[in-house]
C-alpha cells in the first residue's frame, strides 16, 4: 500500500501506542483521524506534537462504549478527507488484578465491551467506507493475555475477562479478513508487555514488588520490555510491506509466550 494520501482513523491515540502510530501514518503522508475520550490530560501534548510535524489532525470525542455514536463518528472522518482507507482498532481495558483486585460484575461487562465489542462496532461502521477504497487495511490490537491468560508471573496483570476478549479478537479477526477480501485485508498485532501497555509506563507497573516485575522480564526471551516503536514497525510493515497478508495474527512479545526456559545440551544419549 502506498500510504502517502490515505486516511486512517486511529482508536485511542490520545497517548502511548495509538499516539505513535497516529504520528507515524502522519509522517507518512497519511490523512489522520483520532479518537480520544480518558486521559484529556494529555491532548495538549497531542496537539503539540501533531503541530511540531505540522500536520493537523481531526480530533474525535468520542466514548466508543456508546455504540450509537460510533457510525457519526466514522462519518465524519469520511465527510473530512473524502474516503477512509486505514482502521488501527486499538482500544482496549487492560485487565490489571492488581490494581482493581477481585472481579464484580460491572468490571468484567467493561473490560469485554471495550477491548471487544467497541472494535467490532467501529469495523461495523468503517466497513463500507474502506470497501469503497480502492485498497484498504484494518489492524486490530490485542494481547498476549488471549493466549496465557491469568497464569504464571502475568497472573498479576491479565484478568480473566481481558483474556477472554482478547482470545475473541483473533476470532473476529479471522472472519473479517473473509468479509473483507479481496480489497480490504484485515490482520492483528498481538501485542505482550510494552512501556506503555502493562509495562513501566503504567499505574499496575507500580503496584508490582521489583521480584514480581524481574520474574515477567525473565519470562521472556528477549529479556525486556516493548517499546512503542516497536509497534510502529510492526503497524508499518503490515500497512506498507505486507500486501499478501490478512487474517494473520503478528504476535510481538518478545517471546514471553514460549517463556524464559533455557534449552538444555543435547545429552550424549545411551545408544
């Protein structure tokens, strides 16, 4: 895909991960769109930054749990710059035992309809836009959590629901690859511990013993944590590099799935 002229609509760019894609499409030639709804704090930072690289974003208010406002807010992208090319689906409630503890009901309803169904309302929406496109790419965001769940030193940072929604995203990521096809290919960053997604930047991080936060680094391979730009390569390679590729999950965790094992000496055997 040829980026420079596209528009895409970036979910949660207020700060962190969605933020340096934002700003990446944009250093790209990319028509940007972005939503934001918490952490208002920090949009004059957002501001800013668009403004350093002189481009000027459409900002969208937007609370994604209320799905009547979803297609509006699609629209309006639409209505701004012409088409809509690019979904980078990446809205999330990132589980977190240690911070809210024991689940209640209204937790558990929240974490599913915000990692899960406000991205599948929002493809709902886009969908007919990007059909329209002469070509077009989806990113759906999701964890590791979908494949470890509340197990092993993660079990302080994956709640159940979390999992469990994240698990569904690839499933829903298989079927809008079909729905999709051939003109809009859809594909999954299965993202693991980052600076800024149950990493270091984050509140739960805090609440982590320095034991409890070496032992998930030493669960993984590559024996640190993410960093936002290794996202953006990731979103790049899918968008500009990767025209044969949909319906596939592209899991950046350092390894942690596969855990922080040595592998042993090939013994000398009795034979």
């Amino acid at each position: 895909m040829e980026l420079e002229g596209k528009t895409a609509l970036v979910l949660g760019a207020v700060k962190g991960i969605g933020k340096a894609i934002a700003l990446a499409l944009a250093r790209q030639g990319v028509q940007v769109a972005v939503t934001y709804w918490d952490w208002r704090e920090h949009l004059a930072a957002l501001r800013r930054d668009f403004a350093d690289i002189g481009v000027d974003p459409l900002m969208l208010e937007i609370d994604l749990l209320g799905t009547d406002a979803i297609s509006d807010a699609v629209q309006r992208v639409v209505d701004h710059f012409g088409s809509l090319d690019i979904l980078i689906n990446n809205i999330e409630r990132g589980g977190w035992p240690v911070v809210h503890g024991p689940y209640v009901r209204e937790q558990w309803d929240l974490e599913l309809a915000t990692t899960l169904r406000a991205k599948r309302w929002v493809f709902d929406a886009a969908l007919p836009h990007l059909k329209a496109a002469e070509s077009a790419a989806v990113i759906n965001f999701s964890s590791i959590a979908g494949m470890v769940g509340r197990s092993g030193p993660a079990g302080l940072i994956f709640n159940d629901g979390y999992a469990a929604a994240n698990r569904a995203v690839s499933s829903l990521t298989e079927t809008w690859a079909r729905i999709g096809a051939p003109s809009v290919r859809v594909n999954e960053i299965m993202l693991g511990i980052f600076e800024t997604r149950h990493g270091p930047g984050t509140r739960g991080w805090g609440l982590l013993s320095k034991a409890q936060q070496n032992a998930l680094i030493a669960h993984t391979p590559l024996k640190r944590i993410g960093t936002v730009q290794d996202v953006v390569a990731a979103v790049i390679f899918i968008l500009r590099d990767a025209p044969f590729m949909t319906g596939s999950v592209l899991r950046i965790d350092g390894g942690y799935v596969l855990g922080g094992e040595d592998v042993p000496p090939m013994p000398a055997g009795v034979v």
